[in-house]
C-alpha cells in the first residue's frame, strides 16, 4: 500500500539510453569518455558497442520531464567529449516511449557546440 504521505513524484522515473559513435578516438580518449559518462551515472550495457542507459528518477515521464532529460544527455556528452578530447560524437537517443532524437556534438572554436538530426531513414509507424 502507498504511504499517502509520499507524493506520485518520488515515484517518477524516466529511462533513457544512447547509443554514440566515436570516430578516431585513441583508446586513452575513449576510456576518459567512458569514465565522464560513468561519472554521470550511465550503465554500459554488455554485447553492444557503445549503448549506455540510465534512469533519471525523480523525473516525471512528461514532455517537460522528456525534455529535462535530453537537455542534461546533451550536457553529459559535451563534457564526456571534453574529458576525453573527442572531436565529434554522433548519438542517438531513445527517452522513455518517445521517438528518437539524434545529436551530433564536435569541437568548434575550443567549444563543443551540436545540432539536431533525425536517425529515421524512413517513416516509422
């Protein structure tokens, strides 16, 4: 039974997972990419190259909590970039039920700035 003291919201949770592709990253850079988003409370998951997810509790799985989560992804792997020296970072991003989104961050005048991309080739039903 729910302890009606506690508020729906301690409840809340949104999962997210991301799927990156690095190109020409030494092996040094790629662990330092790798430690930031660990750092940042991201899993690895196993068998798969570069698929990582999290779940972001607290946060209710509405557009605005939808949002929340894509802008704190985008702030993580600027700084997982910075920590390992990457020049550019390719992602997509599955958050909740929602459709993908996809980023692409790289180095641009000493700063890591992105734009937005759409990962579908085709409508998807």
């Amino acid at each position: 039974m729910l302890n009606p003291n506690h508020h729906f919201k301690d409840f809340a949770v949104i999962r997210a997972i991301i799927s990156l592709d690095i190109k020409s990253a030494s092996t040094t850079q790629r662990n330092d990419f790798d430690a930031s988003l660990e750092e940042g409370g991201w899993l690895k998951l196993s068998q798969v190259d570069t698929v990582w997810c999290k779940r972001f509790t607290g946060i209710e799985d509405t557009e605005e909590g939808a949002n929340d989560v894509r802008n704190r992804i985008i702030r993580r792997v600027k700084k997982a970039a910075e920590s390992g020296a990457i020049e550019r970072v390719t992602y997509v991003a599955q958050i909740s039920n929602r459709d993908a989104i996809g980023r692409i961050v790289w180095l641009k005048s000493g700063e890591y700035v992105h734009r937005h991309y759409d990962p579908y080739p085709t409508e998807v039903e």
